[in-house]
C-alpha cells in the first residue's frame, strides 16, 4: 500500500457538539457512511465518534488532493483497534475518474 499523501486537521468537540445539539443528526448523516452510522448510534459518546469521523475526513481528503466533491461517505475509514497506536487508515470509493487517477 503506497502512501498518497499527508493530511492533518483539528476540530473541537465543542463546536461538533454545538451543530448537533443545534440539527440533531444531520451532519452524522451527510458525512458517516452506513457502517459508521451504525457505530455511531451505538457509541457511548457518540459526538466524539462524529468529531473524530469528521476529522479524520477531512485530513484524508486533503491528503488525496480531492477535497470532498465526492461526498463525505465518499470515504472510508478503517480503524484498527488493536493497533498500539489506535491509527486509522483511509480509502476513498467513488467515481471512476478518481479511481483511474489513483489505481
């Protein structure tokens, strides 16, 4: 697996809790996919789970140069538990033009 970029991002848990507090779940839909959404709504701290999520998104799409055209749920994220570091790896689906880009 080759590594296509680096990204970083921070985001306070504050102001995640403020825009759920403020439209419910609706940004936990427009950016977790079905397989999150299912962690999410069984996580015991579930704006934490959505902050890292969002996060984590972001820094992936900047480290693929793509931004998020393709939709938050565009994607994926692999988190590996068991990992010393608790790091979790991206993979993004979409359309096939970033595929070809990408391999």
């Amino acid at each position: 697996m080759a590594v296509l970029g680096l990204g970083t991002d921070i985001v306070e848990i504050t102001r995640i809790e403020a825009v759920v507090e403020r439209s419910g779940d609706r940004l936990a839909r427009r950016v977790l996919n079905a397989a999150e959404w299912a962690l999410y709504q069984q996580h015991q701290q579930p704006v934490r789970f959505l902050a890292k999520r969002f996060a984590v998104k972001e820094a992936a799409a900047k480290a693929f140069g793509t931004g998020i055209r393709n939709g938050w749920r565009s994607i994926s994220l692999k988190c590996l538990t068991t990992d010393w570091a608790n790091r979790i790896f991206a993979c993004m689906s979409g359309p096939r033009s970033w595929r070809r880009r990408w391999g």
